[in-house]
C-alpha cells in the first residue's frame, strides 16, 4: 500500500481538473497576454509552482469579456463583478497550472451604520500636486498625493527611509491608514517618486464604495458613505459616467484643432501634474492634425519609478469636458515610455482637473464636476 500512495499523491491534481472538467488551454512558452474590453493588455507569466495563480481584474461594473492567449492556444470568456474563472495552462505539454481569472466585487457602503461623513483638509500646491494629511499605521504623520490613477498606497523611497517610523512591510500586509476621524487598510508599495513636496501615492480604490468631494475653493476633502443631498441638487455640477480600464477611471471628452474634433475616453489622473497628456499613437490612428499645432517646447519627464518620459508640449486649440470649453491648451504629446503600456489613451491633468470642484461616487460609477475659482488661472506651460 506504501508504495502505491506516491502514486495516487501524483494522480491526484489531474483527478481534481477531471472532476472540475476545467478547460485547458496549451502552452510552448511560459508567457502569455491577457486582453480585457476596451484595449487593455497584461503580460502573464505562467507559473506552474503557484496553484492557483490568480490574476485580479480591475474594477467594473457589468459582465465583460476576456481573453487569455498563450503563444499557441487562447480561451475566452464573459466574467462578472463578484466571478472567478478556472482552466488549467498545459505548459508543454506536461505541467499542469492551476490559473484564476477574479473579478472584484462591487463595493457600496451606503447602508453602513453610523453614517460617514468626513472632512480632511486638502490642498493643490504650485506644482500642481494634490495632497492631504494622513496617519500611517498609528505614528506616522504623512502627506500623500490624492492620484486617482495609483491603487492602494505607495511611499517614496525616501520617506520609507528617513520619515516612516514603524518600517512596514512591503506588498503583502494590511496597514491602518487614518484620514480623517476615519482608519482605512491598505497594502503598502514602495516608489521612487511622488507628487512634489509628498511623502507618497494615496490610491482611489481605498474610496472605492464611498462618495468623495474634493473642494478646491474650501480647501477640504469629504469622504462620504452616502451622497448627501446637496450635490445632487447642485445644478452647476455635470455628470460623467466612469469607465474603468486596468483598475482606472476614464470619462468621455473632446479635443479639436483646425476643424477636426475626436472624441474619446481620457484618464482622470490626478497624479499628473500638467494639463492633458495626449497619445501620440491614438491621434494617428485618428487623424488628428498634429502637424498644426505649435510646439512650445520639449522636455524629459519622469515617471513614479525614475523613468524617463520624453514630451513634446503643445498648442492645444479646444479641450472640451461635456459642455466646459478650455482654449490654447498647452498640451503634452507622449511618443514613447508610455505610463499605461498597451492601451492608447489620452489623459486629463491636475492643471486641468484642478479648476473644477470635483466629487467622485464610488458607488454609482459617476463623477460630478463643477468649475471653482481656479478656472481661468493661467497654465503651468502657457506661452507667454
């Protein structure tokens, strides 16, 4: 009997698969692709020492569809907020992996009980980052950048080393965050840089299910567990429904020059500091006169790990968000080193986003803007 049970111990992944009838998708390579709706790209590495090894979608909100491509086979499938999908990689033809494709649920803290409704100040500086204070795991005072296009929380190298008492670890551990009279977990990440003058990233998602309002003109940001009644009857607020690609929130808006007006989803990214980076790849694909717009400068910029992101500013004739027209936008034209590798998208800024009092519902998938005092302050890379 002893020397029959290594045996059955080594027949029994496969009896599991078979009872499971998981499907298999081949595999020569140990790289694979997997694309989800609206052009988002991610590299897999196929591991067959991890079972189950799980990819985590972003967030959306109704059932949409996804491929797993190998160099030889694919399979796809519609998955649902709340879903798991199970096959099985047969990497040459004799490893075996267990593979998870999850899905988030969706999140809505409306019917918490007592109610939330914070109030933490908040502040743009003349760099154009947003930030706003917060307590890290009990002890540390810390300022982070509010970027609606970071996940969880990133701490600068820099803090990590000289500001950050409690020496967390790193990818794996829940840590108390305290915003306001409110401690919220997160998963800790560490980056070479942030936001000037910040102490690292503080991620939407930790908001995810909750209603929040950024106030330029009171300086105040308020978390809420519920929408409170005097937003939604604001008639100076516009509505823009949320896209989410790769775990980000898009909104529709228009660019225009010498007559020629596209229309696309942009990335809400408060993280990026000037006014609209545009996709040099995407305004080719859509014919977009670049030819005609002025060249004020050329710069390198870089990104939250150190990369090198060279930029070409230019004249941007219209930039419209719903019915709010901006004119002689100096824009960003990216070509290479793109921050969102495999997905062309043009981006909105805080040198743009900042001039609207802005309130984010996590619950219904809406943003609200409504243009503050900053709304005609000169741009950061004007032409004189």
């Amino acid at each position: 009997m002893n020397r029959i049970l290594p045996v059955l111990t080594l027949l029994l992944p496969f009896y599991t698969f078979a009872q499971k009838k998981l499907p298999i998708v081949n595999a020569g390579a140990n790289q694979a692709k997997i694309y989800e709706q609206d052009n988002a790209v991610s590299n897999w590495y196929i591991n067959p020492k991890i079972k189950p090894d799980v990819f985590t979608t972003g967030k959306f909100t109704k059932s949409k569809s996804i491929k797993f491509k190998t160099d030889i086979d694919s399979i796809v499938f519609n998955i649902s907020p709340g879903q798991k999908k199970e096959f099985i990689v047969l990497l040459n033809g004799k490893d075996s992996c267990l593979t998870q494709i999850t899905a988030p649920v969706l999140k809505n803290f409306s019917k918490v009980s007592p109610e939330i409704h914070d109030s933490i100040p908040f502040f743009v500086n003349k760099y154009n980052t947003n930030f706003l204070p917060v307590v890290f795991n009990g002890t540390d005072s810390l300022l982070l950048n509010f970027d609606s296009g970071a996940n969880d929380i990133d701490l600068t190298n820099a803090a990590l080393e000289k500001k950050v008492k409690s020496k967390p670890k790193l990818y794996n551990t829940d840590y108390g965050i305290k915003i306001g009279n409110h401690t919220y977990k997160s998963k800790i990440y560490d980056i070479e840089l942030a936001g000037n003058e910040t102490d690292g990233l503080l991620g939407w998602d930790i908001f995810d299910g909750m209603i929040v309002a950024l106030d330029y003109d009171q300086n105040r940001m308020m978390v809420h567990s519920t929408m409170p009644k005097q937003i939604l009857q604001d008639k100076q607020y516009t509505r823009f429904k949320i896209t989410y690609i790769k775990n980000k929130p898009f909104i529709e808006s228009e660019i225009s020059q010498s007559g020629v007006k596209n229309k696309s989803l942009f990335f809400f990214d408060l993280g990026y500091q000037r006014t609209a980076m545009l996709d040099n790849d995407l305004l080719r694909e859509m014919r977009f006169p670049t030819e005609k717009m002025e060249v004020i400068k050329k710069v390198i910029m870089h990104g939250a790990r150190g990369n090198e992101v060279p930029v070409t500013t230019v004249k941007l004739q219209s930039l419209k968000i719903g019915n709010f027209e901006l004119k002689n936008v100096p824009a960003q034209v990216m070509e290479q080193n793109k921050p969102m590798p495999g997905v062309n998208v043009h981006y909105l800024g805080t040198d743009i986003l900042k001039r609207f009092n802005t309130v984010f519902d996590f619950q219904n998938d809406v943003i609200y803007l409504k243009p503050n005092h900053l709304y005609d302050v000169a741009y950061a890379d004007q032409k004189i």
